[in-house]
C-alpha cells in the first residue's frame, strides 16, 4: 500500500510539472523585482523565453545557426548582421521578454537580459539601420522599407545594466521609467509568475478585450475581433516545459474568466469540436490521430485547460499537425462523394494528329492588358509581361 502511495505521488508530481520546477531553472528575485516593474497597468501581454534553459536541454540551442534555421529574423542577413558585430544573441542571451502595451495605441517592446555588451549593439545599430540621435532616453533608429527606401515610424533602444530594451518609444520610456523607480505591479501577474519556473515558454494575455485594433491594418483588426469575442475573459496563459520523462514538450492552455457559464459552454463548444475532428482525423489522416488522441480538455468553474504532450520527435509531428490542419480546413468544406466503380462503355478513343490540326501560338495581349490592368485610384497598374526563366515566373509590373 505505501509503494502504491510513493508511486501514485511521483506520478502526480510529474504530471503537474513539480520535477521541472524543481530540477531546472527558477525565477530569481532580481527578476521578480524586474516582472513587478514590466507589470504596468496598462499590459495587455507578455511572452518569456527561457534562452538560458534551453542552452541546458539542447545544446544545439546555442547556435546561431540553429536558430536561424529554426526563427527566421527580418531577413537572411538578420542573424548574420548580429554575428559580425560580434552579437551571439542563442549564447549571450538568459531571458527574452516580448511585451504588448494599451494606451493610445499599442506599444510593444522587446527586452533581451543577458551577457550583452552595449558598443557592439550600438554599432550593430548603426551599420543595419543607422542612428538617428542618442540622448538620455537611448537610441533612435528606424529601419528602412526596402520597398521604397522611407523609413518607418522611430524606434527606441536603451542598453543599462546588461538588458536591452527596444521597441517602440511610448513602451521603452515606459519600461526604463518604471525599472528605475523599482515601480510595484500595477496588474495582478502573480499567477503568471508563479508558474514561470521550469518552463521554456509563457505567454500571458490580461483581459483580452482591452485590445483595440481600428485603422492598425488587417491583422490588427482581426485580432480586434477576436478579442471582442472574449469579453468575459480575464486571462490567458500558453505556456511550453519540457517533459524530461519523454525527452519532449507539453503544451498547456489556460483560459480564466470569473463567469463560469462562459467557461462551460466553450468546454462544450471545444469537446465537441475535438471529438468530430478525431472521428474525421481517423479516416483521412491515421498518421496524425495519435497527436490529437494526446490533446486533453478539462475545466473547473472559472478556467477552460487543454494540453498535449509531444515526444522528442517534436519537430516531425509538429509538421505532420499543421499540414493536416491545411489540409482538414480545405477539404471540410467540401462534400465526400464516394465514386462507384463502373465500366465506362464509351471509352475516349485515341487517333494520329498532323501539325494542320493544331492552330500556331500567338500572343494576346487583351489577356494582360484587359484582366490585370487597373485604373482605379491615382495609378494604373498592370502585368507587362509574364515569363518563365529557370523554373520561376517572372512578372514585370
């Protein structure tokens, strides 16, 4: 009965990621004190990657290489361009922040702590994007649409103390503000913090609906909408830890709200969708059932949790997910006809062509000019010429 016991309690410890808490890395109080002060009133999210614990889990993690590989920069120079200056960001790096303000506007910034070393940042700096002016509140800079050579809106970069902070203005100042004056929380991110420890990634959402998206562009509308559609939601956190039993990752969704009619109808809502996917999964894509057969909801009365396990071919089944999920969206929609195997009594009959049967090539140019072109606005754009060179399409506008 007492090995039953000890057995039922490590279980239950590992399940609930107790071991990774304990075993990897945990929170210092220095970044306590620095969480306290990013905790602005007005953070509507923020996302921690663990560099330093993903350097001690794969060694791989550590190459620039590998990262680039894996995290595409801006370009294919990005990651290049911080290796000249001497910047080995998978080495140098512990922790990186990414942050999302509300004020007048979203304000987002990005806070890299680590070993960095300010004069090669700032040269860094200078020979990608060029700055503009240097004064107390840090760096301006702005990078340079390649499209049209105009710059874009001013950025902010402020180097102290081994952090890097850069994004937009409004959000630096924010941060290098409330850093300095050791400022205390002014949202509750206990939770969030609470469950830092041992986790390559998390990302926490704080009221959602908050997030106001007008004239910001497509994509920031669709996020507008979908944030509208959960007004009653008080946080949401995402988080990634490494199952050290399986070599692998589990994956964990939380979404909180204090309306608990909420959070049970979407747990209905969310069973019912994964039990028709795993019945349609099952007869189109058998190599992918057993991910979602791994994929686990429950729910208490103020918070909706889903999880999935993955195995150290992470990478492989990932792959596999995404492109069932591609290949599920376009073929939902459409109706399953079962052919019947019959004999075709009027087969296609097949006889010798000449050359007086085909007519000659001849180009149409009604079929650029007269499709493509547009006179909307104050240009007219059209395709001149389409070509295809060494295995690429080539279009002149």
């Amino acid at each position: 009965a007492l090995l039953l016991v000890l057995l039922a309690s490590l279980g239950l410890v590992w399940q609930q990621g107790y071991l990774n808490r304990l075993l990897l890395s945990s929170v210092t109080a220095g970044e306590k004190i620095l969480l306290n002060a990013l905790a602005d009133a007005e953070l509507l999210a923020i996302a921690r990657v663990d560099v330093e614990l993903l350097r001690r889990l794969d060694s791989s993690a550590a190459s620039s290489a590998e990262l680039q590989q894996n995290l595409p920069g801006v370009d294919a120079d990005f990651w290049s361009s911080l290796e000249r200056e001497g910047i080995n960001l998978p080495q140098q790096a512990s922790q990186i922040y990414a942050l999302a303000y509300v004020g007048n506007e979203a304000e987002v910034a990005l806070l890299i702590r680590g070993n960095l070393a300010s004069e090669k940042i700032k040269a860094w700096i200078n020979s990608r994007y060029g700055i503009d002016k240097e004064d107390e509140q840090g760096i301006w800079f702005a990078r340079i649409d390649p499209s049209n050579c105009e710059k874009g809106k001013p950025l902010l970069a402020s180097i102290q103390q081994g952090q890097l902070i850069l994004g937009s203005p409004a959000a630096v100042m924010r941060i290098t503000g409330r850093i300095k004056g050791k400022a205390p929380a002014g949202l509750d991110i206990t939770q969030w913090q609470n469950s830092l420890a041992g986790k390559i990634f998390s990302l926490g959402i704080f009221s959602p609906a908050r997030w106001q998206g007008d004239n910001q562009g497509l994509m920031y509308s669709a996020l507008a909408k979908a944030a509208a559609a959960m007004g009653p939601v008080s946080e949401i956190y995402l988080d990634a830890a490494p199952d050290l039993a399986s070599r692998g990752v589990k994956i964990s969704l939380s979404i909180n709200s204090n309306d608990s009619k909420f959070i049970s109808d979407s747990h209905a809502l969310a069973k019912n969708w994964l039990d028709e996917t795993r019945k349609q999964i099952a007869g189109d894509f058998p190599d992918v059932i057993a991910t979602y057969n791994r994929l686990s909801l429950s729910h208490s009365r103020n918070q909706l949790q889903a999880a999935i396990r993955f195995d150290d071919q992470i990478r492989h089944e990932l792959g596999n997910w995404f492109a069932s999920l591609f290949r599920f969206s376009s073929s939902s929609n459409t109706a399953t006809l079962v052919q019947q195997e019959v004999l075709n009594e009027n087969p296609p009959a097949f006889v010798a062509a000449n050359l007086a049967q085909v007519a000659n090539f001849s180009a149409k140019d009604d079929f650029t000019d007269g499709v493509y072109k547009t006179a909307a606005g104050p240009f007219g754009v059209g395709i001149e010429s389409l070509a295809l060179k060494e295995g690429q399409v080539e279009i002149k506008l």
